[in-house]
C-alpha cells in the first residue's frame, strides 16, 4: 500500500505527534509498505529518508503550548505537488484541524484519508475558530482515529461523530532491554525519582514538583529527584541551592539516556496539570520497571488502568504529589504489586499491536474490510 502520512508540527522541535508519526512510518516501511511523511523542517535538521520537508516553520501559540507551524499559499503549493506525486492509495492526516499542513492536505486530498486526533480540551477557541471554515472539509475524512477516550470525546464535542481509539504506540521493547546506570540508579538508602519534560511549560507540572520538595525531603530524607528536559532551569537552580544533594538537574538527553534513566529510577513521577490526552512517557516508564506516580489526569488514569500500573495523586496538589512518592517507597510490596501489572498492562501500546490496529483503520477506509 502507497500511505502518505501528514505531520502539521514540525521536526525541528519533537514532541509527541512528531515521534509518533516517524516511529508509525517506520512500522509501516519494516512491513513492506510504501510510505511518506510530509512535514515542516529547518533544511540544516536531519530528517530520516523517507521525510519531505516543507522548508522551515514559525513558531505560534497553540493548544497551550507553543506549536511550529507552517501555513500560505508557498506551502499550499507544497502541499499539492507532494499529493500529485506521491499517487497514495490512502493518506493519513494528523491533527486535521491543525492551521498547518494538515488543513492544507485535508482540503486538497482526493483519495481516502484517516484522520487522527490527538489533542484532547475540554474549551478549544482554535477548534471553534476553525470548525466553520473546514467543516466541509472534514466530510473527506473516511476513517477518524482518536488516540484515547479524553481526545475522542473532543471529537465528538467539538466536531461531531466518531473515532476508533488507536493509542500512541510505544517501542515498549527498548525500555524492558534497557541497562540501568550506576550513576542514576537508585538504593534503598538513596531512592532515584525523575521527571522528564519541558520546565517551562506550566502544563507538564514541574512547578508542583519544586513546591513539594519539602515534603519530600521530609518524608524520604534520601531521595534524588533527577531532572531531565529542556527548558527555563532558573527556578529550580534556586531550589536546588536549598536542596543540592537531592535536585539534579541533567538537562536534555538523547532517547538512549532516556531509556536508561527510566531503567535506573525507582519511580516516574508524571505531575502535569491538564491537556493531557494520553502519556505516552508513562507507558515508557511502566516498560522500564520504574513505578510510575502520576497526577490523577483522567488520561493517566486510563492509561495507569485506574491506579492498578500506577500510584494517583490529586492534580495540583504538591503534598499529595510528596505523599504518593513516600507511600511507593515505604511498601516494596506496593511498589512490586504496580510493577508487575504496569509491565503486563503497558503491551497492549506496543507498536507491533497498534501498528496493526492503523492498519485495520486503513482498510476501513479504502473499503478493503467491512466497519465494524
């Protein structure tokens, strides 16, 4: 099968759209089918082969982060030659309603197109805006995919019908084969927690984080908190003054580091606030045997099945953040109970399983098997 996969954010800067799109292509490729990927990049970012680029992109607040988008009549163009060319038998949109490739290919597509929706808002002002505009759109989309239940009753609210629920898929395998490292592993003396993610971003909870230190401290005298990502670290170099045997900040690291960090930790700690439709980081740490203590996001608790992969704590709460991580360290019982099901539980996002649920998808949407 000839599949064209539309990716609206570009790769200069990725985040979890972007590597789910490169990892499904890849899938796709290893299984003998054709397949492209159109996105924005920077002409000086490595792209892998089978990538085109739409030249570079511009930077815009959307969806409560800051997106890299790119839009005109330049890649409107881009957009249609690269749909002439590539004679698809389907094309795989992502995030259609996005102001970006994906409303461009959208309105220009002529065969069936999938259409995957990975944002999940309860008051979306960009959904509303841009609705009316691509409603008509949207009647081209012969086969919706909603990477959870939180992304699609968005859909449904925002637009009206239905999705099948496809998760993110996770190379689940690379995380169980992962070695831990000695300079991140922890002890029962020194436990290891980390957080992974952007520290300027209010959303991802790093802030509840650095306000539950002193409960943490408090409760697990020994504790490391490792940090890991890119972003503003001034507010945390303050903390880490008070605190400098237990804050550690590691900056931004390769995906190989990442696996192992995950690999070394005790616990995963997931503090994020809201505009969360999945977690694919913590499906990640479930597959490298940390535990994973995660704020109580209606998508973490789907995706830590109602706390039986995972300890929950209030959203927001940075006493009950401290109190979930003492409860985990204290009961090595507990802790051995969540990992034992985090590790069964975390292989039904494994990409050889999702790959072949899109597959399925695709079908539906060429009319190669029936809707069920």
């Amino acid at each position: 099968m000839r599949i064209g996969i539309v990716c609206p954010y570009s790769l200069d800067a990725p985040g979890g759209v972007q590597i789910h799109v490169l990892d499904l292509a890849q899938r796709l490729i290893d299984r003998g089918h054709d397949v492209r990927v159109l996105a924005p990049a920077d002409p000086a970012t490595t792209v892998p082969s089978f990538v085109d680029s739409t030249g570079k992109s511009v930077a815009v607040h959307y969806n409560g982060s800051v997106a890299r988008l790119s839009f005109g009549p330049v890649t409107a163009r881009k957009v249609r030659s690269w749909l002439e060319a590539g004679e698809f038998d389907v094309v795989h949109i992502h995030e259609p309603l996005s102001p970006s490739l994906s409303v461009l290919a959208l309105a220009q597509a002529d065969v069936p197109v999938v259409g995957t929706f990975h944002t999940a808002t309860d008051h979306s002002r960009a959904m509303r805006a841009a609705y009316p505009i691509v409603r008509g759109f949207l009647e081209r989309i012969s086969a919706r995919i909603a990477v959870s239940e939180e992304a699609r009753r968005t859909v449904v609210e925002h637009i009206g019908g239905d999705a099948v629920i496809v998760p993110n898929g996770v190379e689940t395998g690379v995380f169980r084969a992962a070695a831990a490292d000695p300079q991140w592993q922890g002890t029962p003396e020194r436990p290891t927690a980390v957080f992974l993610g952007r520290t300027d971003e209010a959303r991802k909870g790093f802030g509840v984080l650095l306000e539950a230190m002193p409960a943490l401290v408090d409760a697990v005298p020994g504790i490391r908190i490792l940090v890991a990502g890119r972003g503003d670290m001034s507010r945390a170099r303050e903390v880490q003054e008070t605190y400098p045997d237990t804050l550690e900040l590691l900056g931004e690291i390769s995906e190989e580091e990442k696996a192992r960090l995950l690999s070394s930790a005790d616990v995963y700690i997931a503090p994020q606030t809201g505009g969360e439709s999945f977690g694919i980081v913590l499906v990640e740490g479930m597959s490298a045997g940390a535990v994973v203590v995660a704020s109580d996001l209606s998508a973490f608790r789907r995706v830590l099945d109602e706390g039986r992969a995972g300890e929950l704590f209030t959203t927001g709460d940075p006493a009950a953040l401290a109190a979930a991580v003492a409860r985990v360290l204290a009961d090595p019982a507990r802790a051995a109970q969540l990992r034992d099901h985090a590790d069964r539980w975390s292989r039904r996002f494994d990409w050889d399983v999702v790959t072949e649920r899109v597959l399925e998808v695709y079908g539906l949407a060429v009319g190669e098997v029936a809707a069920p």
